[in-house]
C-alpha cells in the first residue's frame, strides 16, 4: 500500500530491511491486528538471532512500548535458527507466538503483544526423535489457548509433523494420544508411496467449528 511510510521518505509502500536499524533477513511470516500494528519475526542479519519487531500502522516508526524501542531480540537460545525457519501467529488472548525450526528441534515461545515480554514458562524446546533436519511451516493459535506447529524433516524422506502445544504451555498429550509421540502426529506419505516426498507447502488450518466435521484438521 502506497500509504505505508517508508523511514527516508525515498520508497512509499515499503519497509526494507535496514529501516529503523532491524538489519532483517528475508521474511517469511508477518501479523496485521485488527487496528492496523504490524508485527513480524525475523533473523537478525549480523546476530544470528531471532527478533520480532512491532510496526505502527502507517509504517512510521517502531512500537516504542514493544520490546526495547519496538523490538524483542533474542527470543531463542541460538543464533543458528535460519530466516526461513521462523513463523508468526496470534493466539486467541490476542498475543503473539513465534515457532521456529532448527536439526531435531522446534521452538515456540508467546510473548505479550503490548510489552514485548515473554510469557513465564516460554520459550519451549520440542525435540523430535529421529529428526534430521526439521523445517516450520506454520503455528497456528487455538480457540481453547493451545496451538499447533507444523513443518517437516526434509532430511528424512518428507516426514511432516504437527505439534499441538496446550494452554498451559506443555505438549498435550491428549493430541494423537494413542501415537507412538503423544502431542506429536507424524505423517510419513514418502515411506508409503515410492519416490514420493511429503511436504507441508502452504500450511494448516482449523476446520470450522460448525457442522459435524468441527475441530478438524487441514494441510495442504
């Protein structure tokens, strides 16, 4: 949108990624609200690390309020997550979860949407067993205040994963309770249909919460 301010005044519509001082990586996942902040995580292009920064609405600044002069750095333990591997949602408080992807592990973290702070108990570290090289797709907040991960090794034939992270911050197990990894559902397509790689593309979603089929998930 050519109403969206640009630091220099050289480029309406846009935000590079040396304004406001970020030095972003590429993007991958970004949040609008409903009154119009901008909040998106990314790797910090000389740190390693990942930060989610806070934008106002007309692209003017930073969130002042957000973080330390609208951005929350640091939010993992390490500085080798790459740009591609971090995604962002809101759960259903209206906060912001961040995931991300790196070897055998996921990571996910909440963090207040008007302080920048992360929520006690966060971030998590969700290892995978047998994992290679895992890569997120998607995190997705729940009505109920739990979430799902989505992504897949793409070191291990395709195997896609979704993760589901309840309210109260801990792998619910309730999820694929009857799995071999309560909390974790592997699909494996590439181990049933030869030459054939799975990939979680665009990502999931949570079917309606109307009709017979409520609750349901979709990948795709």
């Amino acid at each position: 949108s050519s109403d969206l301010f640009h630091a220099d005044g050289s480029s309406p519509g846009s935000i590079t990624s040396t304004d406001f001082n970020l030095d972003m990586g590429p993007l991958y996942s970004g949040i609008v609200t409903t009154i119009g902040t901008i909040y998106y995580a990314y790797q910090n292009s000389h740190s390693g690390y990942i930060n989610v920064a806070g934008v106002l609405p007309d692209g003017s600044a930073l969130i002042p309020s957000f973080g330390i002069d609208g951005i929350v750095s640091n939010i993992f333990s390490t500085s080798s997550i790459s740009s591609q591997d971090v995604r962002v949602s809101l759960n259903n408080e209206g906060n912001i979860l961040v995931s991300a992807a790196l070897g055998s592990d996921f990571y996910a973290a909440i963090l207040d949407i008007n302080s920048g702070l992360v929520l006690p108990g966060y971030p998590l570290l969700i290892p995978i067993d047998g994992a290679i090289a895992l890569s997120i797709k998607q995190v997705v907040g729940v009505s109920d205040g739990s979430f799902l991960l989505a992504g897949y090794d793409g070191a291990n034939n395709g195997s896609m994963y979704v993760l589901r992270i309840s309210s109260a911050g801990v792998l619910d197990v309730t999820f694929n309770s009857q799995g071999e990894s309560p909390g974790i559902l592997p699909i494996r397509i590439g181990n049933v249909v030869a030459e054939f790689y799975g990939r979680i593309a665009s990502g999931l979603t949570m079917q309606s919460h109307i009709g017979g089929n409520q609750g349901n998930l979709i990948m795709s």
